[in-house]
C-alpha cells in the first residue's frame, strides 16, 4: 500500500501501473515456486490445456514428414560435417516418440475467417510465430492469448507449432535452479565415467583408494555434487602455451584457463587465484561447448547481414539489455561488429561473408524500465503500447515483402488504450495526449531529450532508416525518445575480442547460487544417480556409433521400452491467465461489433490559418469496418541502395 499512497517515486516507472506490479509479482512468485519442482513438473504444468475463446478460431493441422525431412537437410547442411560432429550426430534430434506427430496451429480471429469464407479470398498475411525456447517449458495453450492479438491486429494467420511429447526431446532453455530429476541437471563428465563403471559408491566419493586421505575423499564427495572444482597448481596453464584461452584479446595475458566455450575441453576461469573449471551444464537450452555455436549464439555469426527487416524489442530492465542491443547494431552494421579473432578463426571465408550481404534492416526499441518478454503480461499498459509497435511494423513488412500496399483496420476509436478507462489502472499521473495530436504535439521533455512521437499503430508508416537503423527509447506511455548515439552506449563499448567469453560475475553468481541449491537437494541429486546407474543397466536405445545425444536430451535417456506420451490435462490457473491475458482484446472486439452498428459519421473542421499545413482532427468521428489504413512499404528504405547491395559497396 505505501508504494500506490507514494507514487510521485514511480512516475516514470512501469510500476507505477498496478497490473504491471502485479503481474511482474506474480511471475516472479511462480518461478520461485517452480525451483522447488522438477523440470518434468513445470512441463506438465504448463502444457495444459486451455480452451479458445469463442471470436478465436483455431485449426490444428499435422506438419508432413516430407517438410520435416527437408527442414533437416536444411539443417544438416548448415551444420556440416564439423558442426555435425559438434552436436552429436545428426539423427539422435530428429527422433520422435511413435504415435507422436508434429502438430501446428492456425490462430485467427473467426470474424476474419468467416470473411475470407464469404469473399472466397487466400490470405496473405501469414506470421509465423516461434517461441525462443522451443516450448520445453510452456505450450501453444499458454502462448494463445499472445498470438491472437497479433492475429487481431494484423487481420492475419498465425501458425504456431504445438507442443507435445516431442518438446522433451530438446534441451529445456532456463536457469538450473530446478529440483533434481532424471532430465535435469544432466550428469557432468565426473558422474558419466563413474555411471558407467555401474559404482554408486564412487559417484559419492565411497570408492576412493584405502591409502587416500580423508581431504581427498571429502573433495570426492564435493566435486560429485557441485559440478565443479578449484585447482591452485597453474603452470601448466601459462596463456601463450594453453590453445583454448582467447589468444590475443586485450586481456589475454590475465585468463589462464579455458575461457572460450567450444568442443574438446571444460569452461574454466581464473578467481581469486585459483583456477575454477566449470563440470555441470550452466544452461538448459545447450551444452557448455555449444553455447558458442553460431545457430546457438547469434551474435558469433560472421554477419547478420542479408537478413529480412528486424524489430528488436528490449526491455530496459532486463537482464539481456545489452546483448540485444549488440546484436541489433552487429545486424545493421556487421563489418562494425565481426566475432573476436578466436571465432574469425574458425571460419575462413568470413571477410567474404561479411563484404558479401548487404546489412539488415533493423528497428531497435529500447522500453525504459521493462522487464523480459513484457509482451507477456499483455494486460498491462506498457505491453500495449508494445503490441501496437509490432502491429505497425508487421503490417509494413507484409507490405514490404508482398511489394505492394496493403489496408489495415483502422481501430483507433475502438482500441481500448486509446480511452481513458484502460488498464485498469487508478493512476492520476497519466497524462496522455489526444491521438491524433501524438505526432505533432507531444513534446514530453524527459531529462534533456524531448518525445515528439508515440508508439505507432498498424497502418502508421515507419521512420526513415538511417544507416540502416531506427534507434527509438520509449517510456510507459508509449512516448518515444531519440535513443542515445552508439558511443554513449555500455553495450557497444565491448571489444568483439570480448564477445562470447565467460566472465568472473556470472562464474561467480553460479558458483554461489549453486552451492546453496546443490547443499539443500543433495540428497536429491544422488537419488537421481543412483536411478540413472540402475536405466544404463537395463539398456538404452542407441542411434549408431556416431550418434551421442547430450546428457539432458531425452534422445540420450530413451530405454529398451518407452511409456506413452501422457493425455494433457485441464488447469483452472492456466486458464485463469489466458483469460486475463485476452481480457483486452475481447473489449476491443465488443467495440467493433458496436460501431459496425452505428452509421459513420465524419465532420472535417475548416483548416486553421494560426497554423497552416496541420492536419485538424474531426469533431464527430464514429468508426465503422469501412475505415481502414493503406499501408505502403515505400519511403522507409535509404536512397541509392537496394535489396542487392553488397556491404562492400555501401
């Protein structure tokens, strides 16, 4: 309560909005709580099924296995036989469960359904909705009440891969902070040798030799626990002699050890003077060496040049800031931003793949104060205004890549952030500005940069590009800034030299954070091994000899008989947030259906002659579906250059 009774603090905070408080609560309390569960449990949790709101249309189809082959040949052949080798193989990641299809979903709006019905019409606005960690964690279900709005807005299909059984064949994508089980956290290499000799007692240390000493089997007892150990002799990790430390890097010199993710060796770092070699998976969406891999870790790809038009939205709050905002800058500008010398080395040809696309296209919205993903608690204000972005860069895409004009739905007067009862929110230090003065009269002054633009709608055109770049920091309200110019900005301060190499903060976050969880499910972790000891003796499937899946994908763990794939089942909360997820968009749908009802009505004001040239607003203007946007995908990009153009020759 003192936080609402106080505000003036929050003014310019996206807390100052109560359900954006409330909702950021509210994840952050569920994911507590799922620390203290199994990565199995959240799964099922959050698969459930979810029922479809009647003005949403769903239509669930199966991919065919002829698209699934070709797109594994696609992936095959960007891999190659090095990054082949680096994976494990090329068959254990396409493994599925029998009786489990590839199942995805179409999501539309019925009413644009039944249109296209009517009209006999194909739609061509297509959006293909991909979620960044693959639905280990999470389902389509969950995700619903997100891509209708997209649907909405964009008059749009949206295709959305379903998640099934086959989700847990992917490495799951978050923190380790989960109660150990048989997925997660997978054995290190210490626990697969001693797994392998079949010797329980030696996972826990028991085994030692009897002329070791009692400090040696306590650190036997640690390391197989804490997935990671200290080593205080360091001359055979001089830097000039070790091929693993990033070699010619500003401070080379000072990080014996191996530093770099990649095949062959253990992350390892220098702290307070002993050396820490990192044995445990840090994250669930891939193993130590294959963070660094470029289809992982984008931004140690040679160029993100080439690439279709991005919009690049980064809350200013989170966590992964500044890695966005690198990658956004390395799109459109990637001779400015190549990998460090280690990674330059691993591709040859990279001078040619850098000199050869010309650079992308990219929007970078940088939303002060926000959280990951704020799209997310779409009830919120702040999530509004992001959504509207979305939709009016989608629409000029659609445009764009469609190379023609395309019309909008024009939902100005029925959108539910344009009135004044939205949000819910009782805050009374809104002040927000009449739309159709937003462009021209906002003037919102904000330290020394001045707003003098609003988050657009669909069928608002875009800024110009400049050098391939619209740079825009936006606030709670939706009030655009001039983001500030690169060298002022942390993120592209950092060497290339620096890109992709471990740290001493977050080692030594994970070092901490580990130690406790490690101490408080000990007991726990060994139960687990003991179960894995007891499933290799009894067999596992394999793949062929080249094959060797990680330890945490469930390709690796699959016995001489599978069980079958669980029924979802029904769940109150999750259904409970879907509905406050959509809440907004089935406001603004009742106010379609009430102003298709009422007769368009527009009354144009004589012009002003105080102010020659500005567009004077309508004194009576009641919306009907006959009002639309024409969107047109000219007069964004920058003259003299096209689609073709070479980096080389920019």
């Amino acid at each position: 309560m003192p936080q609402y009774l106080n505000r003036k603090p929050l003014r310019q905070k996206p807390t100052a909005h109560i359900s954006y408080h409330e909702g950021l609560h509210l994840i952050r309390r569920f994911l507590i709580y799922a620390s203290y569960h199994t990565v199995e449990d959240i799964q099922a949790f959050t698969s459930q099924w979810v029922p479809n709101p009647p003005w949403g249309r769903v239509e669930e189809v199966a991919i065919p296995q002829e698209a699934i082959d070709d797109a594994a040949d696609a992936i095959v052949a960007q891999l190659g036989h090095k990054g082949i080798d680096q994976v494990g193989g090329s068959k254990w990641w396409q493994w599925r469960r029998e009786g489990s299809d590839l199942k995805a979903e179409w999501v539309e709006m019925r009413a644009d359904y039944e249109k296209r019905k009517r009209t006999k019409e194909d739609c061509k606005r297509i959006m293909l909705y991909v979620h960044g960690g693959a639905y280990f964690f999470g389902s389509v279900d969950e995700h619903r009440y997100q891509i209708q709005r997209h649907a909405r807005k964009l008059g749009a299909r949206v295709l959305a891969r379903v998640a099934g059984d086959a989700s847990h064949d992917y490495i799951p994508p978050h923190g380790f902070l989960c109660r150990p089980s048989a997925a997660w956290p997978p054995p290190n290499t210490d626990d697969m040798e001693q797994i392998a000799l079949h010797a329980v007692e030696k996972v826990v240390g028991e085994a030692m030799p009897r002329n070791s000493t009692q400090q040696e089997r306590q650190t036997a007892r640690d390391e197989a626990v804490q997935g990671f150990s200290v080593e205080d002799k360091l001359d055979h990790l001089e830097p000039e002699t070790n091929p693993h430390n990033p070699a010619g890097t500003e401070r080379g010199g000072e990080r014996p050890g191996n530093a770099i993710p990649g095949a062959g060796h253990e992350l390892s770092i220098m702290l307070d003077g002993h050396l820490i070699t990192i044995k445990d998976q840090i994250q669930m969406y891939a193993t130590n060496q294959l963070t660094s891999h470029p289809l992982v870790s984008p931004v140690l790809q040679p160029s993100l040049g080439g690439l279709p038009p991005l919009l690049m939205l980064t809350g200013g709050g989170e966590m992964l800031r500044d890695e966005q905002i690198y990658l956004a800058h390395k799109a459109a500008n990637p001779a400015k931003y190549p990998p460090g010398e280690a990674y330059m080395e691993q591709y040859p040809n990279a001078a040619d793949i850098i000199a050869k696309y010309r650079p992308t296209d990219v929007q970078l919205q940088v939303w002060d104060d926000l959280c990951h993903v704020a799209p997310t608690l779409s009830f919120t204000r702040p999530a509004k205004f992001m959504y509207r972005s979305i939709a009016q860069f989608g629409a000029w895409a659609l445009a764009k890549a469609q190379k023609t004009d395309i019309d909008i739905m024009d939902d100005d007067d029925v959108s539910v952030i344009s009135s004044a009862d939205t949000d819910s929110d009782t805050s009374t230090d809104i002040k927000k500005p009449k739309q159709e003065d937003s462009i021209t009269k906002i003037d919102v002054v904000q330290g020394q940069a001045v707003a003098t633009k609003q988050v657009g709608m669909a069928g608002e055109p875009l800024p110009a590009f400049k050098n391939h770049m619209i740079r825009q920091r936006v606030d709670r309200h939706g009030n655009i800034f001039p983001l500030g110019t690169p060298s002022s900005l942390p993120a592209l301060q950092v060497s290339p030299n620096e890109v992709g190499v471990i740290k001493p903060g977050p080692v030594r976050k994970w070092i901490a954070a580990k130690k406790k969880w490690d101490t408080k499910f000990a007991k726990e972790k060994r139960k687990v091994q003991k179960q894995r000891i007891q499933e290799m003796a009894r067999g596992f499937q394999g793949f062929g000899d080249d094959e060797v899946p990680p330890p945490s994908a469930l390709a690796g763990r699959r016995g001489l008989s599978m069980e079958k794939e669980p029924k979802k089942g029904k769940s109150w909360g999750m259904s409970l947030w879907s509905l406050w997820g959509s809440s907004h968009d089935e406001k603004t749908i009742k106010r379609e259906e009430k102003a298709d009802r009422e007769p368009e009505t527009i009354t144009v004001t004589a012009p002003n002659t105080d102010k020659p040239g500005r567009p004077q607003p309508a004194s009576k203007h009641s919306r009907s579906r006959s009002r639309r946007r024409v969107v047109s995908y000219t007069g964004q990009s920058e003259p003299d250059t096209n689609e073709q153009t070479p980096t080389s020759e920019l």
